[in-house]
C-alpha cells in the first residue's frame, strides 16, 4: 500500500511539473487593416388592390337584412437585418434587405333580400397607416492581426536537465474592430385605401343547401407614399402613388347550411379597369398608366353561431389572368361577424 502511494504522488508531481513548464509564445507575424460596408435596404411595394371577404350574402327569404363587420390581413413582412435590435453588433458584409408587404383593412357589410329571390349587397372597407423605416449603411474598421503561437513542453528528466521537450506552432488571427460609422435616413410609408361595392343578384335555397349569383361594380381609390415600378423607368421608384381601380364583376357562392353552422365556397371574378395618375418623382416626369385584366379571387369561408349572430372566418386567392400590372398581396384572411334578422313582419 505505501509503495502504490508513493507512485501517485510520484506521478502527481511529474504532471505537474510537466504542466508548468508548458511554455506559450506568441509572435505578431503581420497586421492588416480591413473595411466592411453592410448596407439595409427597404422596400415598400404598395398594394393597390385588397378586397376583403366575399361578401356571400346567403339569404333564406324576402325581408332579410344582413350587416356584418370584418378585419382582414394579408402578407408578411420580411427583415433579414441581422442589426435591427442593436446596431453594429454583428459584422456584416454585403447588402440585406427589409420587405413591408403586411396590409390589414377593415369592411362594413350589408345586403337585404328584397324579394324571396332576389337580393342586393353592398360592402365598404378601408384603411389608412404610416409608419417611418430606416435603410442605413453601416460600416466598421478592423484590424485583423496574424500570430505565430510556438508551445514547447519541457521533460524534467535528472539525467538532462531540463533540455528534453516537445515543441509545435499554430497559426492564428484575431480581428479588433477599430472605429464604426453608421448613416441612416428617414423612408416614410404612408396607406390610404377605399374600396367601395354594390351587387344585385339570385339567391336559392333547397334543403339545407344555398345558392347565390351577384353580379355588381366596384371602385377603389389608393394613395400610397412607396416604391412602384414606374412606365420608363429602370427600377422602382419611391414617390406618392395615387391609383384608382374600376371593375365589373360576377360572384357565384354556394354553401351549407344549417341552424348554427356555415360552410361554403366563392368564386368573384372582375374585369378590372387600372389606372395609375401622372406624377413628379425626383425630378422625373412619369405619365398616366392604363391596363385592363381579368381577375379571380376564390375563396372558403366558414361561419359560426345562430343567424343572429355568427362570427365569419375566410380564406381569399387573387390570381390575375395575365400579367398583373401592379403589386399587390395574393393571400387574404378574414375575420369578423354578421348579423342576419328577418324585417318583414308576420302577418297575423
């Protein structure tokens, strides 16, 4: 037993002595001083057109009146700045980008069955918002130093000193950041949007089955401060943007239906009329722009709860025939509530 403990501590000691003698040094082999530029850029497409829900009325009989409220959203915005919380915490080479596509309107809802098979429907919706982004340039002076690291281990052997050892380099870098600079500039996005509709159309029901065909005009109004690819221009431009949107249009709509659930299904299609006023921008004259396009805008739809009350949950498509001559979201989702009471009175 006492010869195993005097080999422990023996190797303890040899260990620790071959710790201490192991030797780090250092030699600065060269340094070179770098610039790294990062530029954020934002783009702010305005979306000319966004139609809420279907507006499927549904009606049962003569005498009913619906009116229903709604919020619709669409599109995501997309920010690939890796220093949007703090700046200059990440080094950054290159150019990111920050994409504002998220629209949310709001929709007043109405229609009246004006005979047991005939109705008509209206809907309003509108929106308004600014906001203030900041594209930048940023950059940042380093200094990136080259070391040569030589380790050696010394072996106390007794019988050579300490002249035994092992010996091996590595070479290694190391940045300092030296000096940073960051240039901003105010990008405001303004939105005022105003869409207003009105349809006449026939309305069946056979069990718990409903059918409707609307056919109507629409017509909406866009101010937007942002980027638009303009006619003779070679990139989008930033600027005030003021576009109005006129369209003719037929909505079949089918749905089931029972006491305290709704399910079904639309398909609006319009001839749509695009217009896109003159305009000054950075000193450039851009003329009036025209297009006409057929659009589609499927949807499902859902809706819960008795006919006095049923909260209405909807899903839209846009999809132009034909190249779409503006920008504009093309995923809709609604949520709200409609309202449906009978206002012929019984006769007794």
């Amino acid at each position: 037993m006492k010869k195993v403990i005097n080999f422990q501590i023996s190797l303890l000691a040899i260990i620790a002595a071959i710790g201490l003698q192991n030797c780090v040094s250092p030699r600065l082999v060269s340094t070179e001083q770098i610039s790294v530029t990062h530029e954020h850029r934002v783009h702010l497409p305005p979306k000319m057109y966004s139609p809420g829900s279907s507006n499927a009325m549904l009606f049962e009989k003569q005498g009913d009146l619906t009116i229903g409220v709604e919020m619709t959203k669409s599109g995501e915005n997309k920010n690939e700045d890796p220093n949007a919380r703090v700046s200059g915490i990440n080094i950054v080479d290159g150019v990111t980008n920050e994409y504002i596509h998220k629209v949310k309107t709001f929709s007043l809802n109405g229609g009246y069955a004006l005979t047991d098979n005939v109705g008509l429907t209206g809907k309003l919706t509108a929106t308004s918002k600014e906001a203030t982004y900041h594209p930048y340039i940023e950059s940042w002076n380093i200094d990136r130093n080259t070391y040569n690291d030589n380790y050696w281990i010394w072996f106390p052997t007794p019988w050579n000193g300490w002249e035994d050892h092992i010996g091996w380099s590595e070479i290694r870098e190391s940045e300092v950041v030296t000096g940073y600079e960051k240039i901003s500039k105010d990008a405001k996005h303004s939105y005022r949007y105003f869409d207003a509709e009105f349809g006449i159309g026939k309305f069946v029901r056979q069990g718990r089955l409903k059918t409707e065909y609307y056919g109507g005009l629409g017509l909406t109004s866009n101010k937007t401060a942002g980027h638009l690819q303009r006619k003779g221009g070679n990139s989008p431009v930033y600027g005030n943007q003021h576009a109005n949107l006129a369209r003719v249009f037929v909505q079949p709509a089918i749905a089931y239906s029972d006491i305290w659930f709704e399910m079904g299904a639309a398909l609006k299609g319009s001839f749509l009329h695009y217009s896109l006023k003159e305009t000054t921008i950075a000193d450039q004259n851009f003329s009036s722009e025209k297009h006409l396009n057929v659009m589609l805008e499927p949807s499902v739809f859902m809706r819960v709860g008795p006919p006095q009350f049923r909260i209405n949950l909807e899903y839209k498509w846009l999809k132009s025939i034909g190249e779409l001559p503006f920008p504009t979201n093309t995923v809709f989702f609604s949520v709200g509530a409609l309202s449906t009471i009978n206002t012929r009175k019984k006769r007794g």
